[in-house]
C-alpha cells in the first residue's frame, strides 16, 4: 500500500506518462494513419509510394523508441515511488 507521500509522487508520474503518451505517440500514428488511407484510396502517384513507406518506417522507428523509453520512464518512476522496480500494490 502506498502512503501518502507516494500517492502523490504515483499520482504525478501518472500524469507524466500519460502527457507522453498522448503526445508522442499521436504524431507517428496520425502520420501513420493519414499515409494507410492515402494508399488505401490510391492517391499516390508511382514515384510517391516509395516516399510512402519509407515514412511508415520512420514513424514506426519512432514508436519503437517510444515504447523503450516508456518502459524505462515507468521503471524509474516504480523505483522512485516504491523504492524498488518492482509492483506498485
């Protein structure tokens, strides 16, 4: 069980992943989405889907090094807030 000074650093880094969730992961999968539908309705001309998919790489690249720093931003924040990286209950 939390006491109340690790609720509140709990409470805060909650509000922390979810700023970096909403943020950093949108962009990549708005670009993602708005490229599939493009191709989708066969808006590209010929020399554009190259140019397509190596955008859809670089945004899941980018996802891809969300998801780790994630990871490790929520294994420090369970060290900071337990004082070890282990379970928050």
């Amino acid at each position: 069980m939390l006491n109340t000074s690790q609720n509140e650093d709990y409470q805060k880094a909650l509000n922390h992943l979810a700023f970096s969730i909403s943020h950093r992961f949108r962009k990549p999968i708005a670009t993602m989405l708005g490229l599939l539908e493009l191709i989708r309705l066969d808006l590209l001309k010929e020399h554009e889907h190259a140019q397509a998919i190596l955008d859809l790489r670089i945004c899941l690249d980018e996802l891809d090094r969300y998801t780790r720093e994630l990871g490790c931003l929520i294994h420090r924040e369970q060290i900071k807030v337990t004082g070890c990286g282990g379970s928050i209950d």
